[in-house]
C-alpha cells in the first residue's frame, strides 16, 4: 500500500489545521465507499506515523515514549470521544 497525506498545520489561519492528499491519490475516490476506505487508510497511517515519531523520540532519549503516547490518547479521548 501506498499513502500520501500533507497535514498543514498555521495557526494564523482560521482553519489552522488541513489535510490533503497529492491530486492522483484524491482522483481515486469514485463513491462514498471509495471516501471511507481513504479515511481509515489515511487514520491508519497517521496513527503509524505518529507511532514512529514517539519510537524515535523514545529510543534518542528526547522524552519517555509511553508518557507521550498516554498524552496523545488522553487528547483524544478528551477531545473527540462523548461523555455519558
């Protein structure tokens, strides 16, 4: 598999946050199956990505790796998952 996703990130912006994807990877969706699939394959790899970001953090001694994963869990748990 082959995945490409740009996260662009200027708080000066009023969406500070954007996410997109080069124009050949973007023409691939045809329906909203074809939009789904891209989204759990571009979760996928950011989750990967951020995974190895923390492994290289971790093994250069820069912070404690399982601290900064509880952190990004916590910040999502906090931010995106409903209360009861």
């Amino acid at each position: 598999m082959k995945n490409s996703i740009l996260i662009d990130l200027d708080t000066e912006r009023e969406d500070s946050i954007r996410l997109t994807k080069p124009e050949d990877l973007a023409e691939k969706i045809k329906n909203e199956t074809d939009a789904k699939s891209m989204v759990m394959e571009d979760l996928t790899t950011i989750c990967n990505a951020l995974g190895t970001l923390i492994k290289m953090g971790n093994d250069s001694d820069f912070f404690d790796g399982k601290v900064i994963a509880k952190m990004c869990i916590n910040y999502l748990e906090e931010n995106f998952l409903q209360k009861d």
